[in-house]
C-alpha cells in the first residue's frame, strides 16, 4: 500500500463550493493545508484554504501545475470534467479516480455500470431523439422521467413525461444540443427516499453512516433524518448495496448512493454522487468522525475513522428564498439550544441556491426533525 500522506501535507480540491468549504475545515483542524482550484474567486471552498486558484476545469495547464503543487487531488462535485482528472493524475495521486468521475459524471454510464454489477435500478433507456424517447416509452411505460445524461444536479434538465404522447414535447423541453443524449427512466412511486453514505480506504476498508431518510421540495433537498425510519433488514441490504457499489468501481474516498425504497419494499438505486453529499451534512454535528473527514483520512491513506451516531439528527437546507424580504433572523433560529448554523460564505442569495443549512440534535429523530423545521421557520418569523 502507498505510504500515508500525514498531516502538514498538502490537499488539493478540484471545486470550490460548500462541500469544500467543510472539507478543508475538517482539513486545517487535522493540521493539513488545502488548495482549491476552480472557475470563481472569494468561494466557499477558497475562504477556508490555504490557497484559492482561479482556473477553468479544461484549462489542463492550470490543473496540471495545480496538482504538482498538492500531495494528493480530490474533488467536491462531480460535473469537473475527466480530462482535468486525468490531467491531475500527471502530477499527484487522484482520489477518488478519474474513472470513479467518468462514470458516475454520465447517468448512461452510471447506469450500465449498476446493471452489469447486478444493482437493482428503475426500468430505463438511452435516448437521442424525440422518436428513440417515443419508441422508449412504449417499452418502459407512463409516467416516465427525461433527464440528460451528464451535468444534472438538483433536478435540472429534468422533463416529466406524463404520456406516450407527450414525447416530442419533453424531448424539446429538454433543450439538447444536436448529437447530446439522455436517459428515460419509469417513474418510481416510491415510499421514501434514503441515502447511504459510505467510504472506502486504499486498503480496501469500509465504514458507513447508516441510512438517512430525505425528503426532497422542487427536486433539492430539503430535510434529511438520521436514523431513517426504516426496519433493520432494509438498512442492512441498503449499506450492502452501498459496499457492493464502492468495491465495484473501486472507489478510495466517500460516496453517496441515492435509493427508492418502494412501496412493496424493494431498494432501488437512483444516483451516485462520488463525494460527501448533502444529506450527510448532519455527519458534521451528530456523527464521531464527519463524512469530510472521512474523505479525508481515505484520500491520505489513513485509517478510516467511527461513524457512530452520537444521537438522532436532522438536516434543513437554506435556500437563498429566505432571503426574499431581507437577511434571515439568525438569533430566532439559534435560539433553539440543540440547533447548529452552518453557513456557506456565499455573498448572493438567489432563489433554490443554497446557502447553509441547519442540523437539529434530539433524543429521537422525529423531534429532531420537528426541531429543524421549526428553527428554519423563525428565521422568516412565519412571513
């Protein structure tokens, strides 16, 4: 195994945004250095590091010497294309691999690759034109979700197919340039949402958080709880799948699988985000080590560490909606004592953006969730 990168070495992060931001914290607090490279300035990611590079991802000069200046490159979000990963890898150890990036990037790829590994995912096909989308539908069936196949996240360039006829209409909603292709997938009733979010080390080693329960509002998360009210036997299988899915694609870092538990009780796989994921923000709070640590400790080669749940919690996005009649009430809300703010250092509220979020410690997890909830409706004061 490669020798461990200890603390007082140097991490480089391709992305600069929230993930990143708590990334290099759980970073400088282990006594690592961080530099992030990305397109902006003054980021989230970049008000935390050591040093911030202003770069485009497909500038491969800029990675290059970005990465040669680093003594091992990870990423927060999956949409840096895999070139600049392989770009990276020229000059330092690239964890997770540039090939964990190229297919999970790629919702056609993501789902080839479960299907061979024997994954359980939704009914789905790759589509190029509003007649393949057609000739899909009629094997699939109705309702039926369009979505492209790369750079989506939060639900954009996502189309509702509600009938067989309604195909030329969603293909043109989507807006794919000429030779772009999509995925369809039936739509799944399902009964919840859950998460898994699990690493692994470069010796092979995995740990998981456990099972989170979300729920979504306009396809962003909005709330996740930990523990998820699930019986055991599905926990169990949900983490089996997760461990099933890291030693597949070999991955050395933290990665996120997004399940439908549906209503007869199958476990089926949604998304993989190859990274510390919104839903385990909480792991930051109510966890004994955080998921950015854990990407952390993963990347360097370093025991992996316990991801005990301290106690329930639960997780509130902040949208920049809140800001829409003036700065939130920040005292309102940390006036609940077992409440925690994190905010993401971004200077412009924009609505469906978000800006932080709110992790609520309780005895069990539907206080907790009653918690965050109601600690997110004092910043607004209910207006």
């Amino acid at each position: 195994m490669s020798p461990s990168i200890l603390p007082g070495a140097t991490v480089g992060v391709l992305g600069s945004g929230q993930l990143g931001r708590m990334f290099a914290i759980a970073a400088r607090r282990m006594g690592y250095r961080v530099h992030t490279l990305s397109p902006d300035y003054d980021t989230p990611t970049g008000q935390v590091a050591d040093r911030e590079v202003q770069a485009a991802y497909d500038d491969l000069d800029a990675v290059r010497r970005f990465a040669a200046a680093v003594d091992v490159v990870t990423f927060e979000f999956e949409n840096v294309a895999a070139a600049a990963a392989a770009a990276a890898a020229e000059r330092a150890p690239v964890r997770p691999a540039g090939t964990v990036l190229h297919t999970t990037q790629h919702r056609r790829r993501e789902k080839e690759f479960l299907e061979r590994a024997g994954f359980p995912v939704t009914p789905w096909a790759a589509v190029r034109s509003a007649a393949e989308l057609a000739a899909a539908l009629s094997r699939i069936g109705t309702p039926a979700v369009l979505k492209t196949a790369g750079w989506g996240y939060d639900g954009k360039g996502q189309v509702k197919v509600g009938a067989a006829t309604d195909a030329d209409a969603a293909w043109s909603a989507l807006a794919l340039a000429p030779g772009e292709e999509a995925v369809v997938e039936a739509f799944v009733d399902f009964a919840r949402e859950l998460s898994v979010v699990a690493a692994r080390g470069l010796d092979g080693s995995f740990a998981h958080f456990g099972v989170f329960a979300n729920d979504h509002r306009r396809h962003v998360l909005d709330v996740t709880v930990a523990p998820a009210p699930v019986p055991e036997p599905t926990a169990g299988e949900a983490v089996e799948i997760a461990r099933g899915i890291l030693a597949a694609l070999a991955v050395v870092g933290v990665l996120c699988v997004e399940l439908f538990l549906t209503g007869d009780g199958r476990l089926l796989v949604n998304e993989l985000a190859p990274r510390p994921h919104n839903s385990g923000h909480l792991t930051f709070d109510a966890c004994v080590t955080s998921q950015f640590e854990q990407q952390l400790r993963a990347i360097c080669g370093l025991p992996l560490g316990a991801t005990a749940l301290l106690c329930p919690a639960a997780m509130a996005n902040l949208l920049g909606d809140l800001w829409q009649d003036g700065e939130p009430d920040w005292a309102a809300a940390l006036a609940f004592p077992d409440v925690k703010l994190h905010l993401y250092g971004k200077a412009v509220p924009r609505p469906g953006r978000k800006m932080g979020h709110l992790t609520a410690l309780a005895a069990d997890p539907e206080t907790a969730r009653r918690q965050v909830i109601a600690a997110r409706a004092a910043l607004t004061g209910g207006r």
